[in-house]
C-alpha cells in the first residue's frame, strides 16, 4: 500500500509519501520536511500562532513535491495519514483538515496518527523490526520509555516527573545564551568544555522506577551560572559539558533499570530502539549501545532526520494501522494531549473486521 503522511505537531511541516509491501516491509518513496527555525529565532522558542501560520503558508506545496518525488497521483494512494496529537493545537488543525480534504476528494481513508506511535514504528519502517521492543523517546515535549508490544499495544515504563530532556536542553541553552534550537547548540558547545568542571546532580538515579526528573538538574545550572556571572566563553563551555554528563548519565541509569523492568513484564526486547531529537545528540547516542548490551539486546538507532519530526514517520504509522484496517471518520479530531497507550488498538484476532489468529495483517 501507498500512503501519503502529514506532519504538523510543532514547528517542522512535512510531507512523505511510503510504501509498506506485503510482508510488512517499507521503503521511504518521498520525504519534505520545511524547518520553521528561523521564523522563531527570535523568540528563543516555538510561537504556536507563527508555527500554524507558517504551516498553512507551505504545506499545499509541500505535499505537491512529495507527490510529485514519489512519482506517485492521488487516485494511487491507499490512504492518507496526518498527525492529530499530542502537538500545538493549530499545527494539528492545519495537517488533519488538509489530510481530510484530500481523503475526501480522492475517495481515500483517513488515519489520524498518533505523534507518539509514529515515532514508536519507525525501526520498523528503517529495519523491519519485529514486536516486542523498548522504545527511549526523547524530544522537546517528551520523555519516555515504552514497551512496543505491537500496533497500537504500548506500555509506558518510565516517564519525565516535570520536564522533557530535549525542552532541559533548550532552556539550558537560553540561560546561557547560546542560539536557538538549543539543543544542538549546548551539544557544540559541550565539545570544547570540561564535564567534571561542575558537580551538577543526576536526578532519580539508583531509583528502582524507570522515571525521569530535570527540573532539580536545570536549576542546579542555572545557580552555577549566577555564582559565575559574567560568564566566559569557557565557563560556557565547562557548564553546557557539565550538563551533557549528568543527562548522559542519568539517561544510562535510567535505560538500564527500564530495560530490567522490560524484561521482569514481558520477556527479553529484539531491540533497544530511541527516537526523538534527543536521539540526534552524539553524546546521548554513544551511550544507547552500551545500555543495550547490558540489557542483552541490540540498538536500533534510525538515521537522525528519521528520529527528528517527519512527515515519513507519519505515513507509515498510517499503513501499519491501515494493515489492520484502522481508519478514522472525518468528524475525527485534533488532540493536543493524547497519551501513547491510550492509542485505539486492533480489533482481537476472531472478532468481525480482525486478522485471523496466527495471521499476519493485510
């Protein structure tokens, strides 16, 4: 099948085009994402109201090169997928009504994803892998770590108690002054700085939950940068690296207990998988394999532009739950908050409308 995907939850507007064979393999046809960067620049942050604007201004275009790079006409598709939450409410009014109208048109059914599950099916798109896996998803609005059990099947293990490690980074950075995206740049910054510099605190580690704190570590940097005012370039530096060690480290602990918790619940994982923009840092990345080898698994990392937000994510969310004939009405709509294991599940095998038991889906 071939299905069109929209992305418009923050600040990326995408559009992809997929296509899931048979046997539940992908290949990515097209894939247009348009970065809104420097529209926000300015404000240290995401602007909801610029975002949709901006949103509404390319994604038409957008999804006419997408189209048009996949070599694929819209009475081919097999469906038309578009993110309707978690996200900023007038983002996901703009992808889901255009998702609506093009199904509409067309005659195609319509999948309002689940930013979340897109991001939790993505290794299988890049690396065909097989349920059950655990999932690190680490973003600006989100921290977790998920048992994927199977489409639209997901458990969460552990989840932030305050702030998501990619929204610590940013405001790190804004203390600091250093640019905007901020996660990127306290990762250059970190480069050239001392990580032991500063005694920063690991929060929850050694706890026997898989859960999250930041807010107790950002405060910590944000005290040490008053102490130290005016800050050099180095002290920059010093901190931001600082910083990156404490989340490196209680990010290690953290996978490492959730892994446990994975295996004491549902037996051993095929795979540690991370997504998420977090899992673009070079520093966070380093540390995944050995936390895979000591949960006795192995590490899935998709490329980077496949684990920041993409419109390629979102089309083959889309096929996997149009393979067990998950469709959404056009009443259907957006969700700013919509929790990953509150996702509508397929129907159980035997039941009207469901894969046979020991069936593979269509």
């Amino acid at each position: 099948m071939i299905v069109l995907g929209l992305e418009t939850t923050c600040d990326e507007t995408a559009a992809a085009v997929v296509e899931r064979d048979a046997d539940g393999r992908g290949r990515i046809l097209s894939n247009i994402v348009w970065s809104q960067i420097d529209e926000h620049a300015a404000f240290g942050g995401v602007v909801p109201e610029i975002a949709a604007r901006a949103h509404v201004e390319v994604l038409d275009r957008l999804i006419a090169q997408a189209m048009q790079e996949a070599g694929r006409r819209f009475d081919e598709l097999d469906g038309v997928a578009a993110a309707a939450g978690p996200g900023l409410i007038g983002g996901l009014i703009v992808g889901l009504t255009t998702a609506k109208a093009i199904a509409l048109v067309h005659e195609k059914p319509l999948v309002a994803v689940n930013h979340l599950e897109a991001h939790a099916l993505t290794a299988r798109l890049t690396n065909d892998l097989p349920f059950p896996y655990c999932l690190f998803l680490a973003s600006g609005g989100h921290t977790q770590i998920v048992a994927v059990r199977g489409v639209g099947d997901y458990v969460r293990i552990g989840t932030t108690l305050d702030d998501a490690i990619g929204e610590a980074f940013d405001k790190t950075a804004k203390v600091l002054g250093l640019d905007y995206p901020g996660g990127p740049a306290v990762e250059r910054a970190a480069r050239d700085g001392d990580p032991a510099r500063f005694a920063l605190p690991r929060p929850m580690v050694g706890r026997p939950d898989a859960d999250f704190s930041l807010s107790g570590l950002k405060t910590a940097l944000r005290l040490e940068a008053e102490k130290l005012a005016p800050l050099s370039d180095q002290d920059v530096r010093d901190l931001c690296a600082s910083f990156q060690q404490a989340v490196a480290d209680m990010v290690r602990d953290r996978l490492r207990t959730g892994l446990s918790l994975f295996r004491e619940q549902f037996g051993q994982p095929m795979a540690l998988v991370a997504a998420g923009g977090v899992a673009s840092n070079q520093a966070i990345r380093a540390l995944l394999n050995a936390c895979a080898l000591d949960g006795r698994t192995v590490l899935v990392l998709p490329r980077p532009e496949l684990c920041t937000d993409n419109g390629a994510m979102i089309a083959w969310a889309g096929a996997e739950r149009l393979a067990y004939g998950l469709t959404d009405t056009l009443d259907v709509g957006p969700r700013p908050r919509w929790p990953l294991d509150t996702v509508r599940k397929p129907r159980e095998p035997g039941s009207a409308g469901a894969p046979a038991a020991g069936a593979a889906p269509a």
